[in-house]
C-alpha cells in the first residue's frame, strides 16, 4: 500500500468527519460553509487541502478507487464515503447532514 493510501485511510479511519478539498475548488467551498456549520467534538472534523501536497496526484488517484472519483471535496463520514460538494450542501438543507453528524457521535451536545 502506497503512502497516499496509508494517509487517506488513517484519516477516514481516525476522524469521523474526513474531507479531502482544495482550496481554489468552489464545490469545496459550499461543502466547507455545510460542515464548518456544526460545532464538532474534538478531533472528529478533519479537513485537508491536497493541492500542495506532493502526493496529490496518488491522493485523488486513490479517491478515485475507493470513491468512484477523482475529484474533490470527497466528504468521509464514520469511515464511509458521504459525498462531494453538492451532496454535502443538499444534505445539509434537507437536515439529513445533521442528522448523520448526530447519530455517528461527531457533534457536541
């Protein structure tokens, strides 16, 4: 297993909320407003820009495997694959975001 693949699945497996963005991408940015929108326990919201890694390339090669796609944000949840950006967006005004987020254990009371 690849370095790039050691990363991707040590954070989906530590967090319950892993995301995988790049700053400049606008579909990051409306998932980003949805998730920065709850107030987390601590250590269970990670979120990390890829673009400057140098391992970028084998990152989005691996989402591409496990996710179907390549592109970003891919949204983990309790270690499982929830979305990109308008996923994210429409599960947070339907309520259905906040109802996961609950019933995984990622927000505070």
């Amino acid at each position: 297993m690849s370095d790039a693949q050691n990363f991707v699945d040590e954070k989906i497996g530590t967090h319950k909320v892993a995301v995988f963005s790049k700053s400049y991408c606008p579909f990051c940015h409306k998932a980003k407003a949805a998730l920065e929108s709850f107030k987390y326990k601590p250590n269970e919201f990670y979120w990390i820009e890829i673009e400057n890694r140098k391992d970028c390339q084998e990152i989005q090669d691996y989402l591409l495997k496990i996710t179907g796609e390549r592109t970003v944000p891919r949204v983990f949840i309790n270690g499982r694959f929830f979305g990109g950006g308008n996923e994210t967006e429409r599960a947070y005004l339907d309520g259905s975001l906040e109802k996961t987020l609950i019933d995984v254990g990622a927000l505070q009371s």
